[in-house]
C-alpha cells in the first residue's frame, strides 16, 4: 500500500492546518504539539506526517523526503525549490513589505542596503526594480536595523503592522500577500497521482465548506 509522507510546518498556523486536515478526515490521533516526537501516522495508515520546522518544508518536498508540504508563501518564495504550488488554505495571511524610518521612495535611492529574514526574497525584489542592493541576514528584530543605522530599510512579512508602527517604521512598498499553501514533490505527482489528488480534493472540499 503506498503512503503518502507529509511535512508540516511548525509554528503559527499548525494548528489551522490540522483543523483543516481533520475536518477533511486526516487525523493524527498521537499528536500533540508538545510532544518531541517527529514522526506522526494517521489513523487510516496511509499519511505520515513529518513536524519540522517551517523553514525546512520546501526542502523536504523538493528533495522527496516528503510528497506534500504544508508552509507559508514565505518559506517557499525564500527557499526557491523547485516543486508545485498546488492549493491556498488561505490561513496565516499576511504581506511581505518593504519598510523603513525615512519615507524616502525607493526609486531615490542610488543603492540600498535591506535588513531581512528573507535576503534571497529582498535581493530579487530591487533587483527586479534595478537597485543595487546589499542584504543583512537577521532572524529576528529586523525593525532594529534602520533605527541604528544598519540598514536603510527592512523586507519583513507583517500581519497587522502594529510592531512596525511602534517602532517608527513606514511601510513603503507590499510586495506580495502571503499565506500557508499546500506544495507537492513534482516526481511524487506523476508516481502517487490518485492518493495526491484525493488528499487536495478533500482538502479543497473542507475549504469551499468554509467559504474560503
């Protein structure tokens, strides 16, 4: 019997995820997100389900550690693995924005150096736009950067944009929304074609339910 092998992010929208995953009759009846196992099957043995960080996800799709990845637009855009980007489930949305102390527009400036979680995300962005940039890794904090002067701005995802507000930051520019999609493994799509297109079509079903 083959089995599908599933990455699920950790984090934020965990718990959405399996609400949605439950609702579509995938349940993981020995997990519980405090546990330290890693390694969780569903009841009907035919879903493994693999809890990982979420900025992993798209590298075990893409290697075909896992078949089907659950995980923010961030992680993906950020990773650029080469797999298929198969549903929406419209959960943990937010932007990914540009933001900094001066209101300056972008076009001003001759270069720019960005602070961000997400450098390889930033450097497409102005090099698309034809800005010379350099980028700073931080995993956290980013909003510090321009307030001490290590950067002119910051590439950041932002839900409400309440912490870059208190913190004297501007948005300047959004660059895309973001949400937690469903990714699949390409050599898994052409091998395990029946059991991936029932899991997205149960999973599609729970959210036209949901109205989402």
């Amino acid at each position: 019997m083959q089995q599908l092998t599933l990455a699920l992010a950790k984090g934020r929208t965990a718990k959405d995820s399996l609400r949605i995953l439950e609702k579509a009759n995938i349940r993981f009846p020995t997990f519980h997100p405090a546990s330290r196992k890693l390694i969780f099957e569903d009841e009907s043995c035919t879903i493994k389900m693999l809890y990982v960080k979420a900025v992993d996800v798209p590298t075990y799709v893409e290697t075909g550690a896992a078949d089907i990845g659950i995980v923010g637009r961030d992680n993906i855009l950020e990773s650029t693995a080469d797999l298929y980007e198969m549903l929406d489930l419209q959960i943990g949305r937010c932007d990914f924005v540009v933001a900094s102390t001066s209101t300056k527009p972008l076009n001003d400036y001759r270069s720019i150096t960005v602070a961000s979680k997400y450098p390889k995300v930033a450097a497409n962005y102005f090099n698309d736009k034809h800005i010379p940039v350099e980028t700073i890794t931080l995993n956290g904090s980013v909003e510090l950067a321009p307030m001490i002067h290590m950067a002119d701005m910051i590439v950041d995802i932002v839900e409400t944009g309440t912490t870059i507000r208190e913190n004297g930051l501007t948005i300047l520019e959004t660059i895309e929304p973001i949400s937690t999609r469903v990714i699949v493994n390409k050599a898994s799509f052409a091998t395990k074609t029946p059991l991936i297109q029932d899991f997205i079509t149960n999973v599609e079903s729970v959210l036209a339910k949901e109205g989402m």
